[in-house]
C-alpha cells in the first residue's frame, strides 16, 4: 500500500509540476489561419498594420538610439533588456521559444494570447471541449481591461502618453473568427 500511495503521488508532482512550459511559435503560424474570414479571422492583417508589428524595428531607427543614450543605456535599443522587455513578445530574452519565433515580428499575437505552443492545435476547433482545452493548455483570449497593455504602455516608457484602453482597443480590435 505505501508503494501505491508513493507512485501516486509521483504521478501527481509530474503531472502537477512537470509539464512543459509553453514555447512562443512566432507570428507566421497565426497567419497560417487568421488571414481571410473563411479560416480564422482576419486578426494576422489587423496586426501587421498596427505599431506592434513594428515594435522591435522601432529600436533600430535613430530616436531609439538618442533615448537609449538618454537613458544611459550601454547597449543598442535592439539588444537591451530594457526596451525588448516591451518590443518584444516574450521580452526579447525569452528561452521558451520554437524555431519560428523571431523577435524582429516585435509585438506579436502571443504577447496578448500566451505562448501557443499548448494550444495552437486546439483553438481553432469549434466545440466547447475544444476551446475549453486550449484554455487549459494556455491560450488568452486577451485583456479588453487594459491591465496587460499597462505593463507596456506606462509612464515608465520613454514614450508615454495617456493610455486609453478604449480608444487604443480600436485600433488593434480584430474581433472572433465567423462561426462556422
């Protein structure tokens, strides 16, 4: 009895514990699907349009390099955990990541809907069961609060201005897939 009661409860600690943490896929799985109204909404084309697709290239350009000097920073804007932490999906210095996933994508689909890894294959089924799993498996459906945007769009930012969640929804809002 005492070694079944010693084999379930190593069950329990690897099952409870021993799951793998979910890796960032990068942006061009999404696409795969969220392109046309047919597959999975038109999401990927909503986002390309946004400053988040462009989040990292910003740190390239020359106001990244002044505010970085600015700020006593003694590495490129490109390659400092200060602004990765926030152009980057994941922060830029993320070690769960899959071979797709590229930083230059800057702020990605991930950055609102967690690593897809776990769910990638689940949340585009149409069941209840199915959306309960990728769920369960790690997927967002996202924070229409503004509370997740915040950890970004914050006076510690170089760039600040006011953050309306309201107005700034509006332009990133890409809505479910149709119902199939």
């Amino acid at each position: 009895m005492r070694v079944l009661s010693s084999i379930v409860m190593c069950l329990f600690i690897i099952a409870a514990f021993g799951q793998a943490e979910n890796k960032y896929v990068g942006v061009a799985k999404c696409k795969a699907c969220h392109t046309s109204d047919k597959m999975g909404g038109l999401a990927y084309k909503v986002w390309e349009k946004t400053p988040h697709a462009n989040a990292y290239k910003t740190l390239l350009g020359d106001a990244a390099k002044k505010v970085a000097k600015d700020k006593g920073l003694k590495t490129a804007p490109s390659e400092s955990p200060e602004c990765l932490k926030c152009h980057v999906t994941g922060g830029g210095a993320a070690k769960n990541v899959d071979a797709g996933f590229k930083k230059e994508d800057g702020v990605t689909c991930e950055a609102c809907h967690g690593a897809a890894s776990g769910y990638l294959n689940l949340h585009n089924k149409k069941d209840d069961a199915s959306k309960a799993k990728a769920k369960e498996a790690g997927l967002s459906l996202g924070d229409k609060t503004g509370k997740a945007c915040e950890a970004c769009h914050n006076a510690e930012s170089p760039t600040h201005k006011e953050f309306k969640m309201k107005d700034m929804w509006a332009k990133i809002e890409h809505g479910l897939p149709p119902k199939k």
